[in-house]
C-alpha cells in the first residue's frame, strides 16, 4: 500500500466523555494533515467536526448507543437521524446485547433493519458494533449471519470500552462468514503497527483507533515491508 491507502485506513478516535472543543480540533487537524477515512466521535461532537473538517474528504462518523447498547430501537433510530442531521457521514451503533443473549433474534435483525436503512437512505456508512469480548462464539456467529441478511456496509469488533477489544481470531471468524458482502472493522486496544498489520492479515479494512498518528507513522518507518 502508498501511505495515503494506509491512511484511509483508520478511524481516528476521541470517544472520551470529557471532550473538549480544543480535543476536536486537535482530532480533526491530525485526520485532515494525516488523510485518516473518518473521525469517530459522540454524537454531541458532530456538528462541531463537520465544520472543522470542511473542505476535505475526512469522513465524520457518530457512535449511536454508545457504549452499552442499552437504550431502546427507537431510541438509536433518532440518534442516528440526529446526528446525520448535524452531518454525520458515518454510524457506528452498538448492538443490544440483551435481546441477543435471550436469542431474541428478530429484534436485533430490526434494530439492524431499522437503523441501516436510515443510513442507506441518506447516503451514510453503516457500522454495526458487537462488542465480541462479552459474546459467545454462537452469538458472533449469529450477528454474522443477520449481518448478511441486512448487509450494513461493516461490522465491528468492539467499542474499545468493553473488558476486551479486538482480536485477530475474532476479525478472522467474522471475515470467513460475512466475505466480501459486509466489511470488517477492528477496533479497540490496537495501539501499534504489528497489532494493525495482524488485523488486516485477517480481514479488517477499517482500523478504529485513538493511536492512528502513532501506527501510521510506524508503517511509513516499515515500508517498503509494509506495503508488501
């Protein structure tokens, strides 16, 4: 890969609640200087970031439900409309564990349904997460497989504020059901060039993290290596 291809790999995070107007503008002038695909933030940030990134093709991307899942479909719904309104490019939504650990499958295939076709229908990318470190091997295969039913354009690891975040064996058991129909994104915990590299070895394309300055400036180090 050139180094603008390892760019618009990440997702350059700042998900912390106590952000500040200066931490935006630090965020979205390393994600314009650096090229990243999108910066990931909370919702209350995005307006805010669609001015700071005006001009330039860096995608701004809203976390819905974040970081538990835990509120109604109803209410990601207009979390979503909410923050394309404010111009979000991106969704990344949390899954609700609880009706998928009572294997109440239709309302995680609706949740999905629902918020996906809000995004389809305004132009936006879809990013399901499924916060796998709390999931069995059934019920990530079971995301999977609804993924494929309803097709958002990725599914995700992990929101990077679970026990746990992503995993090469995870990326590469979400890689071998969904292939090319959905795409993967890691996120959570990967904090280095190798990390990165194994994730993408697996099936990622799309890295989610807050040390994208970081991992970047290692794999220039790394290349020609690097990019094969």
């Amino acid at each position: 890969m050139q180094n603008s291809d390892w760019a618009k790999l990440f997702d350059h995070t700042f998900l912390k609640p106590y952000a500040t107007r200066a931490d935006m503008e630090k965020l979205c002038g390393e994600a314009r200087r650096y090229g990243f695909a999108m910066v990931a933030i909370n919702p209350v940030q995005t307006a805010l970031c669609k001015q700071l990134l005006r001009g330039c093709d860096v995608h701004v991307g809203a976390a819905v439900g974040f970081p538990l899942g835990q509120t109604t479909v109803a209410a990601k719904v207009f979390e979503t409309r909410d923050a394309i309104a404010n111009g979000a490019d991106e969704i990344d939504y949390v899954v609700g564990l609880t009706a998928l650990k009572e294997k109440d499958y239709d309302t995680v295939r609706e949740e999905m349904r629902q918020i996906v076709a809000v995004c389809r229908g305004h132009g936006v990318i879809s990013k399901v997460i499924f916060e796998n470190c709390y999931l069995t091997q059934e019920e990530k295969v079971a995301l999977c497989h609804i993924a494929m039913e309803i097709r958002p354009d990725f599914i995700k690891t992990s929101t990077g504020f679970g026990s746990g975040g992503a995993t090469v064996e995870d990326v590469r058991l979400m890689k071998s059901i969904v292939g090319d129909a959905v795409k993967v994104k890691a996120a959570g915990g990967i904090r280095d060039a190798d990390t990165c590299l194994a994730m993408v070895t697996a099936g990622a394309e799309r890295i989610g993290t807050s040390a994208s300055v970081e991992i970047l400036t290692e794999l220039q180090k790394m290349a020609p290596a690097a990019s094969g």
